[in-house]
C-alpha cells in the first residue's frame, strides 16, 4: 500500500489492522496486553502508522476518537454502521421497552454530565439505579412542561415525549418472588442499560459503594461527548441543570 507520502509494508498493515481489531474489543486494556500497549504507542508517536490504522477503521465504518494510554484505542462507529448498537435490533425488547431503555441510556449521561465542562473533565463519575431513577421520576413534570411550548404547542421530541410517558407509568422497583428485580419496573431497566455499558467496557460495578451502584468509565464520557449532539441529551441535560440549581 502506498500513498503519495508513505509506502506501507504488509507488516505494518497488519499491525494497523491488529490494533484497529484491538479497539473493537472495549474491555481490553493495553496496560496488560504487551502487543496491545506497544501497538498504541506507536499510534501516538508514529504519523504514517496513525494514518495507516485510521484507514483500516474508516473502512470499517469507524471513526478513532482518542488513543487512550490505559483505556485503549476508542472507536465511535457511524450513524448506520453495521457496528452501531441499535435499540431496535434488540431481539427480547417491544416498542415501549426499547422507548424506556433508549430513555435510561440517555439519562445515564444527562446525569453524569450535564455540562460541556463536564464532558471535558477526566474525573471518574458514580452513579447508581436509584439516583437515575430518582432523576427521571422527579423530572417527570418537567419533562411534560418541556413538550410544550410557551404558546402551549408541542415541541417537537415525539420519541422523548413517548418514552417519558411510559416510564412514568412504571414502578420503580417490583420484586420477584426470587428477590430480583421485576422486568416491569424502571429500575430493572436502568440496571440493563448499565450492565451494557459494563459489558463494553464503559463502566464498571461498583459493589464497594453497595449493591446497584457503578462507576463510569473515561471511554463512557468520550462517547457521550461525540453523541452530545442528540435532541433529548440536550433536553435532559438541561433539566439536569435546573436540577442542580434548585439543589444549590
């Protein structure tokens, strides 16, 4: 492979390659992988190699946000990607499940970081079931006041105004006769969104704060950061700052 600045042996396609496929495994850090961390040292301090693995990961449909020392080489797959997580590809979730789910995802960053200047800050955020679910249950009424405007039109956010009402129907918690959280209640849900973002590797239990709390990683707040765009994480993280104000 070559380009009009650099020739690429087969050797250092497949070691862009190896890190590109590295990436695509969020759990994997590099400060226990040798081949991992030499591969991304030489991302950050080779040009032509940095070149050649972006190319390998536009290929794929994904864009390289950050090439972190100890959480690896962060990936953001592009709106479509056959890469991209989609509620609705979701095999066990209906219509109004997949509305409550997609809510507490959102919620989940609005709650961690509201502000831009949170977004750039590298500080590890906790968050537990009950406080997202504390969050959208007080924001409940304001939710409804924000699908309105002030000539009493509805704005227009249908898949927030959906999702709002449907979790407010919900219970908080309901207890199977084995003591687990019932599939029906919001907490249950809250808990499925944060158990992904485990399983990707954007957060972590957190089971020395008590049981249903969690602990968010850097890449969690670097994706949010590049998704921070969307209508209902403004909407929520402006709820969210009222929020605290009132708190102050």
């Amino acid at each position: 492979m070559t380009t009009a600045a650099n020739v690429y042996s087969p050797a250092d396609l497949a070691d862009a390659s190896a890190l590109v496929c590295f990436g695509c495994q969020p759990r994997l850090r590099p400060l226990s992988l040798p081949r991992y961390r030499a591969l991304l040292q030489r991302y950050r301090m080779d040009g032509p190699f940095r070149d050649a693995a972006d190319a390998v990961a536009d290929g794929l449909d994904l864009d390289v946000i950050e090439a972190h020392q100890s959480e690896g080489l962060i990936l953001h797959p592009r709106e479509g990607s056959w890469l991209s997580y989609r509620l609705k590809d979701h095999p066990k979730l209906g219509v109004k499940d997949r509305l409550v789910l997609g809510l507490a995802h959102v919620a989940i960053a609005a709650r961690a970081y509201p502000t831009p200047a949170d977004l750039e800050e590298q500080s590890v955020r906790r968050i537990s079931l009950a406080e997202v679910d504390d969050f959208l249950r007080r924001l409940t009424d304001r939710l409804r006041e924000a699908s309105k405007d002030a000539d009493g039109l509805t704005v227009a956010h249908p898949e927030l105004q959906a999702a709002w009402r449907v979790y407010a129907k919900l219970p908080a918690s309901r207890p199977t006769p084995t003591g687990r959280l019932s599939e029906s209640s919001t907490r249950r849900v809250i808990k499925e969104a944060l158990d992904w973002l485990v399983e990707q590797g954007m957060a972590q239990r957190a089971d020395d704060l008590g049981a249903g709390h969690y602990r968010l990683a850097h890449r969690f707040r670097v994706q949010v950061r590049e998704a921070a765009a969307s209508a209902a994480f403004t909407v929520l993280c402006d709820l969210r700052r009222a929020h605290l104000v009132e708190e102050d």
